[in-house]
C-alpha cells in the first residue's frame, strides 16, 4: 500500500488530503515541525512527501530538505509542495533537494490529485461532471450557488471550504443559502444530493434550521421531508423568503435594496488561502483578454456605446446587439459567449424570454442583467430564469465592468 507524509500542513488541508487518499486505498502519515518530519521520513521511507508552506521558504524548511537529501535511504522519495506566491527562481531552487512540483495556492486539487497520482502510480478517480461550484458571503450568510451539475469531487471540497469560511469569519451563528435553481434534479441524483446535504451540515457550527435552499425541484422538496436527517432544512421558491428570516433589517419597501446589497453582492471576499473550489473542466481558463466574447444586449444605443467604451478600455471588446431576437438567433446557430450583458426592456423581445430561451437551448455562461427595473418582482424573476447577478443602471458601467470581470474569473470557460 503506497504511503505519503504530509509535513506542516494545515488542519483544513490535511483533512481534505486524508479523506481522498483513504479513498484511493493510501496512507497518509502527518508531522509538524523539523524533527517531527525527519523522524518520520527515515522511519517510514513514505512513496511521497507533501510538504505546505507560506509565502517563502525558511530556513527551517530548508535545512529539512537538505538533511532528508543527504540521506541515502530518504534521498530519492520525490517532494511536492504547496504554498503561497513565491518567485519561480525559488521554486526552481528547489528541484535540488528532491521537490517535483510546486503548487501555489489557491490549489487545483483536480491537477494536483493527477499529479499525485502519477507519482504514485496510481490512477485517481475523478469526477469529471461539468459544474460550477460559486460561494460568497454577505455578513453572516454564506451563499452557495451550484449550476451545470454536480461533482462530487467539488461537494468534498465545499465541506472543507465551509468549515474554513467559519473559522475564519469566527461565525457564532452561521447562516447558509444554498442555490439550486439551474438544476434539474432527478431520483438519479439523489446519492449525490445526499452527499452535498451531508458536507454542508457537517460542521457542528452549521444548525439545519438556519439553511435555505432555493429550488423549485419537487423532488429534492420530498427527498428533504421524507428524511429524518434533513427536515430542519427548509426549501423555498424565491429571495423574499430567504429574507424574512436572514435579514433582521427588512422594512416594508425595502425589500429590493436587501436583495442586491445582502443576498445578491458579495461585501466580503472569500478566502481562497486553503482550498480551491473551482475544479476546471478539462480544460485550463482562457485569460481575461484572450478571446473572450461578452455580448451585450440593450436597444439603447447611449448605453451601447457606453458599456462598449468601459469594457475597451479594460481590454475586453464587446459585441453589441439592439434586438433581443437577433441575439437568441445568433447563440442558436452557434455563436459563443463567455458572459452576456442583458437589459430587461428590450421591445422585439424582453429580458425573460431572454432569459427562457437562453436555458431551453442549454446556455450556461452567466447573464448579468443591467436595468433600469428595480421592482422585487422582476429581481426575483431574472433570478429564477438564470441570471447571475442584478445590477440597477444607476451603477456606473465601471460597476458592471468590475462585476463582469469578477464573474468570468470565478467561472471555468471552455
């Protein structure tokens, strides 16, 4: 049975590291501190060493890379390290003591098992289901969105990145919103909707009652209630909802400010120090300004021409369309989009059926919608058709250039 040390890892990363090796039939041994790890090398002459670090090499580290390569047993045992931003002439100083690869954080735990595993000789199983996996916190609330499908290597990476968003945050009373609403969700789903649900409320900090999932899936409705486990976890149809329990300033007339600045926008960012939520699918991003295509559709020339010359100016074209109707004829004959600008009052055809046809013909990159309704109801209702995000045009379009390039950035493109 092949066997790894991990040395200096944190508690979150060793967590996660023995849970998928247990599950790929590999011991995982751990140590702190130099005379911890040297011990445990020449003792138990693992088949590979993980070693995590900060944001530089120590002398400490050093000297136990350099002790461990003057060992003729420890010698050849292959190292692979992970750690924050250092300089790729460090990194490539270190292929003299034995380190093969250098991870910098946040890790794609998708390369960085294959990459374990070619080292091990062994072959990984890995999920390759096309999913986006998106967490932000707003105060006190997480909010989880899941769309495209589900993987199971991203739900173990999202038990880990909760506990970790709660530590962090020191969260006395947490609050989840978990998002399913792009979904379709079948019985065939359940073993995988029942391993979410398990790593969500995994953490004993995380009390079901104070989880929401917005869905409008009978399905999971009825998996929920007929399960003793999960039946504190209450499933709702619309923001309004979420709010009347999460947001202790709600006021009559308030509601859509709540929804944009509590639920919908993010006013912290997510550490990503830890552990990586975003599994790539297959293939690797494209960068910002490489080929991206962001159409934006709006019958407003003024607006046209305002949103074109904000995205030029960060380097990223736009392609304009003043017909809802042209647009949607354009994705159905093929036409590609990393991200779509979307107004709502469009007059050959609005935002919803926009937004309806999008979905009927298996669009998946994200529409920001950018209007001048500010109504609850049409929030809601661009929400529920797949937007990603609501943005009211008294934003300046540096706002909605910002929000845009957030968003592409958080999502694999292939």
């Amino acid at each position: 049975m092949k066997r790894v040390l991990v040395i200096d890892g944190s508690p979150i990363f060793c967590d996660f590291l023995q849970s998928k090796l247990k599950s790929e039939q590999v011991v995982t041994e751990f140590a702190v501190g130099n005379r911890d790890a040297y011990t445990k090398i020449i003792t138990y002459l693992p088949d590979l060493i993980i070693v995590e670090v900060g944001n530089e090499i120590t002398e400490e580290t050093r000297n136990l890379l350099e002790k461990k390569h003057n060992d003729v047993n420890a010698k050849q045992i292959p190292i692979v390290m992970a750690g924050g931003n250092i300089e790729n002439l460090t990194i490539v100083s270190l292929s003299e003591y034995g380190v093969v690869k250098y991870f910098k954080k946040p890790i794609r735990f998708d390369l960085f098992f294959n990459f374990i595993g070619s080292i091990l000789r062994t072959n990984f199983s890995m999920d390759e289901t096309p999913c986006i996996l998106d967490i932000h916190l707003n105060n006190d609330i997480i909010f989880i969105e899941i769309s495209r499908g589900i993987n199971r290597e991203k739900l173990h990476i999202l038990k880990y990145k909760i506990s970790e968003i709660i530590s962090k945050n020191k969260f006395e009373d947490p609050k989840i919103i978990l998002m399913l609403t792009n979904l379709e969700l079948t019985f065939i789903d359940s073993i995988n909707l029942e391993l979410l649900l398990d790593n969500i409320t995994s953490d004993e900090r995380v009390n079901p009652n104070r989880i929401k999932i917005l869905s409008f899936s009978e399905f999971l409705r009825k998996l929920i209630e007929g399960h003793p486990k999960y039946s504190h976890i209450e499933i709702v149809n619309s923001l309004n909802d979420v709010l009347s329990d999460f947001v202790e300033e709600r006021t009559a007339g308030n509601e859509q400010n709540l929804i944009a600045e509590k639920i919908l926008e993010s006013d912290k960012p997510v550490s990503n120090d830890e552990i990586e939520l975003r599994y790539q699918d297959k293939a690797a991003p494209k960068e910002l300004n490489d080929q991206i295509k962001i159409a934006v559709v709006d019958d407003d020339p003024l607006i046209l021409n305002v949103l074109q010359a904000a995205f030029e100016a960060a380097n990223m074209p736009i392609i304009k369309y003043a017909s809802g109707s042209q647009f949607i004829k354009d994705v159905i004959a093929g036409q590609k989009f990393d991200l779509v600008i979307l107004d709502i009052f469009i007059p050959d055809m609005d935002g919803f059926s926009i937004l309806t046809s999008l979905t009927n013909h298996n669009f998946t990159n994200p529409v920001i919608v950018y209007s001048q309704a500010t109504q609850k109801d049409y929030i809601y209702k661009a929400i529920s058709l797949g937007a990603k995000t609501y943005l009211s045009k008294i934003q300046k379009p540096n706002a909605v250039v910002n929000k845009a390039v957030e968003i592409l950035r958080s999502t694999p493109r292939g």
